[in-house]
C-alpha cells in the first residue's frame, strides 16, 4: 500500500456546539486542497441519476463524494492513519466472510448509496470509490477498521453541514465497532448495514439532520426505514432505508453555519 499524505489546507474555526445531546467540537486542520483535483476529479463517475451538467467539463457544481475503503488521513483524526476495513471481521450467514466478494462488495454498497441519495433528489450528487488524498474539495466517508478513539459504542461520525455551504467534508464509518456487535448477515443485509451507515454519515454532510421516531412514524413509505433517525437498531441497519423526512435546515442564506461533528448513537441491543 502506497504511503498516505496527511490532509493539509485551509483551516476551519474551532467551535464547540451541543448537537444532539452531545457536546462536539469541530476539530480544527486542514482539508485535501492539494494539487490533482482536475486530474482526480475528470475520472468521477456520475451516478446514473444524475442530469447533464451545463459546464463543459461536465462536473457542475454537484457534491462529490469519495468512499474511501483503505481509511487514511482524516481532518477529523489528524494525526491518525486510520487502517482499512478487515473485512474477515464481517460473517456471513451461508458461511464465510466479506473478504471472499469484497470488490463485489463496495461496488454493491456503492450502488445501494447512489440509490439512496437518488430517491431522495440529490440529483447533483456523485459517488466514487477511491482514495481521499487522490482528490480536493471532495466529500470523503473513510470506512476504517478501526473504532472510535473517543467514545465507545458509535459506528459513524460526521461533520454535520446544515446549509451544505461546505463540499469537503468528511465523515467515518468505524468497522472495528461494526464487528463488535458479532453480527451475521447475509450479503444483502452487510450490503445494507454498510450503505446505510455511510449514507447517513453522508446525509448530515449534505445538510441533513436527525429525524426523530415520532416525526418518521408520520412520513413511513412502504417498508423503509428513515435514514436520518437518530440511531437505529442492527435490524433496521439489515433493511432498506430512505430518506423520508423532507427537511429545510437553511432557511436562509443568513444562517449559514461553520459545520460541526455528529456522533451517532449505539443501537439499541439493550446494553
Ligand atoms: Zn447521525
């Protein structure tokens, strides 16, 4: 594996902001804004749903966003290299484990994220699998195998941007806490546990809040789940989920804010 380059860049505020129950703080550091965006940026794929773009390199101003599997440098843990999913640690129902289709895979989580974000009208989205430091203002989701140096039970952290005034944020989904539920699933529901999880991280980049049970009874379509929930259960993490919930977090150019970092919540196994 290639040696990673710590992310380096423009350096956000530090600010300290309760978010859902929990005091956060933004961490300050830079972000990728290093050299090679036209380069990296030219090999984006766009998502099937999303329309041509007016500008002639066809990049618009879509959000980009990498899932990046081999972890790396994050601004959240600057001075951590963060190790790539062990995917060993992921059993299977019919036996074996998520290395034996682990290119199948991320392209499999990768579709159910791009289907996620399409039904919920980010046309202007793209998703990709690569390698954060390949690319600048990027969204990147980091999928370690590590676990949280901070608190101990949750699976996904992001920095929560309510107007999406920012396209480089960044979010982590924790394999090495994954694992420690011991959770057997079959490909379809590791599929799902996966894409939900890091499609929730990437909600909140784009300017999606929590959604409460109550407010999500309301708004139920079929058999999704709401994405947005503040925490779910590992069944609900095994099914499909949506965003259901239509949400305004900026109702004005005015109120556009520094982002700040969610920490999700266990689910509820009853410890
Ligand atoms: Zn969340």
């Amino acid at each position: 594996m290639k040696s990673k380059k710590r992310p380096a860049g423009r350096v956000r505020p530090i600010r300290a902001l309760v978010v859902c129950g929990s005091l956060v703080t933004l961490l300050a550091g830079g972000c990728g804004a290093g050299g090679g965006l036209v380069e990296a940026a030219a090999r984006l794929r766009l998502n099937d749903c999303t329309p041509a773009f007016p500008d002639a390199e066809g990049l618009g101003t879509a959000d980009r966003i990498v899932l990046d599997f081999t972890g790396g440098f994050s601004r959240l843990h600057p001075d951590v290299e963060l190790p790539p999913v062990a995917w060993t640690a992921f059993a299977l129902a019919d036996g074996g484990t998520l290395a034996d289709a682990e290119q199948d895979f991320i392209e499999d989580v990768r579709d159910t994220i791009v289907q996620i974000l399409c039904e919920a009208g980010l046309y202007e989205v793209q998703v990709r699998v690569g390698e954060a430091e390949d690319f600048g203002e990027v969204n990147v989701v980091h999928f370690t195998a590590d676990v949280p140096t901070d608190r101990s039970h949750q699976m996904g952290l992001a920095e929560y941007d309510p107007c999406n005034h920012y396209h480089d944020n960044i979010a982590i989904v924790y394999g090495g806490q994954i694992a420690r539920y011991g959770i057997v699933g079959t490909y379809g529901e590791w599929v799902n546990i996966f894409a939900n999880l890091a499609a929730h991280e990437i909600g909140h980049t784009l300017g999606y809040s929590h959604v409460s049970r109550a407010e999500a009874a309301s708004s139920t379509r079929g058999s999704f789940t709401e994405l947005m929930l503040d925490g779910h259960t590992i069944d609900e993490l095994r099914g499909e989920q949506r965003i259901l919930t239509a949400q305004s977090t900026c109702p004005s150019a005015s109120d556009i804010t520094e982002p700040v970092l969610t920490h999700e919540s266990m689910p509820d196994l009853g410890r």
